[in-house]
C-alpha cells in the first residue's frame, strides 16, 4: 500500500516537472497610453444655505426666504428647476439665546454656468441677505461621455506606441492580455476663485462682485485625463509575398 502511494505521489510530481519545462512564456510588451483634453466649465454649483432668523422683531421663515430667492432667480432669468434641496430633509440647530429650542436651516443647491451668472447671483444673495453661500464644485454637463472619450483615445495611444516599437524588431502586435487604467486624475482640476463664499455678516460677496467687473475673477479651464496600461501578445512579423 505504501509502495502504490509513493508511486502515485512520484508520477503527479514528475507529471508537473514535465508540464513545467514543456510551458514556455509567450514574448510579450507593455505599454502606457495617456490622454487629455481641457474644456470650459459649464456647471457651477453654488450651496446656498437659508436659516431662520429675527428680522426686527419678526421671525423670517426658511420658506419665506425660498420665496425670495425663487423670485430673485426668475429676476436674473435663471430657471427654477436648476435649483434644488440639497438633502431630503430640513436641518436644525440648537441655540440658547432664542426662546425656541430649535432653528430651521435648509441647504439649497443651484447650478450655474458662467462666471457671469456667478457674479450677479452672489451678488443678489448679498442684497437678501442670504445665512451663507459658496461655490461647491466647478465641472461641465459632458463629464461622463469626455472621460469616456479620453479612456478610448488612451487605449489607442498604448497600441500605436506598441506598434512603432516593435515594427524597428520586426515584430507585430499581437492580441492583449491585460488592460487596466492608471491611476487617472478626477474628472477635473479645481478652480480657483478671488472670492467663492460668503456669509451672514461678511463682506466677501461684495469684494468677488468688485474682483469680477474688474477682470479678476474668472473660470479656468478644466483638464480631463485617462490613462490606461495595456500588455499585449508579440508576433512575428510575416513576410509580403513578392
């Protein structure tokens, strides 16, 4: 019995002796293929924050405030639908020098798409005295289907890179083994502002609306990337038939 194992155990490793010297790796390159592209920002988003507050002595209700803001906006022509709650909820805050134990706070979200639609509605949001305001995040309406063009285009820079090279081996690009995107930027580079925020109490709305009608303030463009690792198979080159 003894001896039937140690047969057995001796031809599996023999066996895998054999398959290890008869596999022979295939040639094969990797390369890099990168990508880019700049775009100008079409979507601006502004967090615009309403809380409830005393004016004089009346309390001016979130919903009050909304109503406002709703007419400021259709005012500077900007559609109503780019507004909206930016959670499902109201929050509230505790304050102790109110006779109520809770202050409704409420975070709108708005998009905008220029710099000159940035300036005049932080600039009406100053005049209504709004709780607090900024810009929360600089991207373009087409992000899914650029990064989408610039992972193609990536890919077909790894193959054209494989194939100058190989063509001076006289050698051919074969099928890919592997295809795996690099660690890519995010859609976008932030842009920076003179000014993008404001507050109850602050002057910073006014010194961005001064910043814009001088030139100063403005929208980068915004870069998109990809960039993807490709391994392909090599095959020999065949030679034309003459």
């Amino acid at each position: 019995m003894r001896i039937k194992k140690t047969m057995i155990a001796l031809t599996v490793f023999l066996t895998s002796i054999l398959n290890a010297q008869t596999t022979i790796e295939k040639p094969f390159i990797e390369v890099i293929g990168k990508s880019e592209m700049t775009v100008m920002p079409d979507q601006i988003i502004v967090s615009i924050v309403l809380k409830e507050r005393e004016k004089g002595k009346k309390i001016k209700s979130t919903n009050e405030q909304l109503e406002v803001l709703k007419n400021e906006l259709k005012r500077l022509n900007i559609p109503l639908h780019q507004l909206s709650l930016k959670h499902s909820n109201s929050d509230y805050i505790r304050v102790r020098f109110r006779k109520t134990d809770l202050v409704n706070k409420v975070n709108y979200h708005l998009i905008l798409k220029n710099a000159k639609e940035v300036n005049e509605v932080f600039t009406m949001l100053d005049e209504i005295d709004v709780f607090k305001a900024n810009i929360t995040n600089v991207t373009h309406s087409k992000a899914v289907v650029f990064k989408k063009e610039m992972r193609i285009s990536a890919i077909k820079s790894a193959r054209d890179k494989a194939d100058y090279l190989l063509k001076e081996l006289n050698a051919e690009r074969g099928l890919p083994l592997i295809v795996r995107e690099e660690n890519s930027t995010p859609f976008y580079h932030s842009n920076n502002l003179s000014a993008n925020s404001i507050s109850y109490g602050s002057p910073k709305i006014s010194n961005y609306s001064k910043n814009y009608n001088e030139g100063k303030v403005g929208f980068r463009k915004i870069k998109i990337t990809a960039q993807v690792y490709v391994k392909f198979l090599i095959k020999e080159r065949k030679s034309k038939v003459l």
